[in-house]
C-alpha cells in the first residue's frame, strides 16, 4: 500500500502503518468514517449504492491497532484515489442512465449554443442547475474530504504508535500558511481585448495571473498578445482547444484533440491547461502533455459537470499536478447565483485558510467587462491583498506553484542526531512542521527557524486543522 502519509505531510512514518485487514466481498459504493466523512470504494463491512443510505455503514469503530499498526476495513488510499479522480461521480449521478441523461442534454445545449441569445443561454443553465442546493455530496461551499482523511490517519497513526507529535514538511514555502493563484480563462474575442487593461487592475493592487486562452476557432491569438502577457510578468496557458463542450465526450476523439492540444503547448511553451467549461475525465489526462492542469473543482454544485476532488491541496494525476479550482467562479456568482458581492468568496476563502488549503480563483475578461462585475471583482481583490500582507499568504503564479509541490515532494526528512533537517531541491524554502493532538484535532505548528523567511508579514506559528 502507499504511504499517503509520506506523500501527504512528508515524513518519515514507520512503513505500512495502515492496511486493510480483510478480503473485500462487494462493489464499490459509499459508506462512512464517523458522522461527517463520506467514502467511496470496497469495504468489507459493506457499502451503500445510494448515498443517503451510507450513515447506515459507518466503520469507524471498525478500527483496532495491533503492534503500532492500524487495520482497516477498507483501503484508505483507494478511498483517497476515488475522491479525488471523482470516481464516485456515476453513482452519485444516478448510474449510467443519470450520467447519459446529462451528456445528453450537454450535447444538445453545444450543437445549438452558437443560436441561442444570451439571456435564453443563462435561463437554461440556471434550469440546469437548479437541483444544486438538494445535493448532498461533496460538501457546499468547501470539501474538505480528502484533507480530513489524511488528517485523521495521521491522528489514528500517532495513538498506534504513542507518538505525541510528528513531524513533516510544511505545504508551503517559507512557513506560509495558505497558498493563492489566480487565473483568468478567455472565452471571446472581446475578452481577450480587455485583457491588458485586466492586467492593470490586477497589478494596481500588486497581483499578477495565468491567463488560459483558447488556441483555435473562437479568436485570434497574435504573438503581440501573447508577448504582452508575459513581459508583464502574467503566465500564459492553454485553455480547451476551441472550448465546444465536447473535449470529453468520446475518448478516440479526445485522443485526437489532445495531440493538436499538445502541439499548441508546445507552440506556446505552455506548462498548464484548462479544459472549457471545466469538463473533465482525469483518468484519461495522461494523453496531456503538460505539467500541471487546472480542471478540477473543489466541489461543482454549480459546473455543468457536477462532482468534485473534495480536496484544498495540489494532488498529482499520473504525471501532472492537479491545481484544484477552490472557489466559485465569477459567471457562478454573477450569472447562476445572480450576486454581486464577494460574500461567498470571502465564506470560501475563510474556510481554506482555516486548513492552510490551496485559494484558487477563476475569473473572465469576458464577464468583468460589465462595470457592475468589475466593481466586485476589485473589492475582491481588496479583500485578499488585505489577507496577504496581514498574514503572510503565498502569492503565486500556477507555475511557481507547480515548481514548488514538485520540489516538495522530491525533499525527504531526515532525522539525525542534532535533530530533522530537510534535504532535496528547493529545501532552503521548506519549513520543518509538527503535528500534535489536541483532543480528537490535530493541531500544526511551524518551526519559522527551519528555513529563511523570503517573504512579507507575519506568520502564524500555529495552526488548526
């Protein structure tokens, strides 16, 4: 079994501590761990189909710990795998018949989009996604699922082993105690046009972006724009390859774009992509060829693909890094939920930073041109450079983001007789942290003295998770 504990936190834990101690007799489906966890995979203790039945099958008292080994009724990393590649989608969907039913109308929407007006486009997409208050899974507005997992076997190992802390590799440089990106897709050609005065609102208030762009059909792509993006300090992506809705829909046919795909990273030296409208199959993302992708939401109540990675931190897919989108896109705000003010943003991002998670934003040129949209859009980023300098958040371009998980998860801990220093690429930014219980939370801290500060503001020396 994997060691999610070394992949997760970075730390030497002693090898296969955790296993599953019997054969499994059923399908994959849901059940729980305690009140509050919902998993999806094999159990030996039995699973449910639907998952308003799965408080039925809770197996955390199911646990027993023998010899400084936790044994388990279900495969923790399978469960991890299937939450964060969202192979729990069919059944929460309804089977293969609710999953059709969506691709269906999907199709239908695509082939006429180009016919429709606006608004008749936007009362059909509020229609769609109607139900989303009904759903139960994943969590609204943030799904902290997989973090919390990692978070009680971490707890779960420390009792076995009568560890009363360990230690680990902090997620971020420097001690910081979040992480925010923001990034902005480009859907028209008036979109792109509003983009250098986009960039000067971002850099009035001391950001930079991504910018993900379409390469084919919908507009032109000049070197001139594509120089601009970059002299001025903004990263330059590849979104989708003409943004139809169909990039998934087949896999022979994804197979086809994906290559033309390829070749326009290549052409832009492109390290990261988006699919359009952030449809996805992440088992089928290693035809990509490109170092990290950012096409999976947190949770999607309101995305035309429901589901969700139920996870705040970068995850790696095979190859690539996913970067999860963690927060509610501008359209959802401004067009589905029909708001504007950055309440639920602020909600969201209160929620992240409270489990030192990945902030991440997706905002359009497209959409901000409204005076009304851009008004918000600016007193968000009031808002976040506020939190920045306050404390101490790692501002970062998706690459540098990349670059830095990468690194992380190349370094090792190693334990000698002056104590645990971190080696590796990129180590002299890393922070040496601990975990240590407080009741039945785990509790974090940074030791600041393990690595150089390189950045502004304070840092907070504790942490709750």
């Amino acid at each position: 079994m994997r060691n999610l504990l070394s992949e997760y936190y970075g730390t030497p834990l002693i090898p296969r501590v955790a296993y599953r101690s019997e054969g499994f007799k059923n399908d994959a489906g849901f059940f729980r761990f305690g009140p509050d966890l919902v998993c999806y995979g094999e159990c030996s203790r039995g699973v449910a189909n639907d998952i308003s039945n799965s408080e039925a099958f809770d197996v955390s008292k199911a646990v027993t710990i023998a010899n400084a080994e936790l044994h388990l009724p279900f495969d923790i990393g399978n469960v991890i795998e299937n939450l964060r590649r969202e192979r729990y989608l069919r059944k929460l969907s309804g089977g293969p018949k609710g999953v059709t039913q969506r691709a269906w109308i999907r199709r239908c929407y695509y082939s006429v989009r180009e016919l429709l007006p606006i608004w008749f486009r936007r009362y059909l997409q509020r229609a769609y996604l109607k139900d989303w208050r009904t759903l139960q899974f994943p969590h609204w507005p943030v799904d902290f699922t997989v973090d919390s997992l990692h978070e009680s076997l971490m707890r779960m190992t420390m009792i076995a082993q009568g560890r009363d802390r360990v230690p680990f590799i902090w997620f971020w440089p420097e001690g910081a105690p979040s992480c925010l990106i923001l990034t902005h897709d480009v859907e028209t050609a008036a979109g792109r046009d509003f983009c250098p005065s986009l960039m000067d609102i971002d850099v009035s208030h001391g950001f930079r972006a991504s910018f993900q762009v379409v390469p084919e059909r919908r507009y032109n792509v000049p070197d001139s724009y594509v120089n601009e993006i970059r002299t001025r300090g903004f990263e330059f992506n590849v979104h989708d390859l003409n943004h139809d809705g169909r990039l998934f829909e087949e896999k022979t046919e994804f197979l086809r774009r994906a290559k033309q795909i390829n070749e326009y990273a290549k052409k832009y030296e492109a390290r990261g992509f988006r699919s359009g409208a952030m449809y996805r199959n992440q088992d089928w993302f290693e035809a990509l060829e490109f170092s990290y992708d950012m096409s999976v939401p947190n949770v999607a109540h309101l995305e035309p693909q429901r589901g969700g990675c139920c996870t705040v931190m970068p995850y790696f897919i095979g190859k690539i890094l996913e970067l999860p989108v963690t927060t509610s896109q501008d359209y959802t705000m401004f067009q589905i939920l029909r708001k504007y003010s950055i309440d639920l943003w602020k909600e969201q991002v209160d929620l992240i930073r409270g489990r030192n998670g990945l902030i991440s934003f997706i905002t359009h040129p497209d959409y901000l041109l409204e005076r009304r949209a851009r008004s918000v859009y600016e007193s968000l980023l009031v808002y976040l450079r506020g939190l920045c300098t306050q404390y101490g958040i790692w501002e970062a371009l998706p690459a540098q983001l990349d670059r830095w998980w990468r690194a992380r998860s190349a370094m090792k801990l190693i334990k000698d007789n002056k104590g645990y220093r971190i080696e590796g690429p990129e180590c002299e930014r890393a922070c040496i942290a601990y975990a240590t219980l407080d009741g039945e939370r785990v509790v974090y801290s940074v030791d600041k003295n393990s690595a150089v500060l390189g950045h502004q503001g304070s840092v907070d020396s504790e942490f709750r998770s």
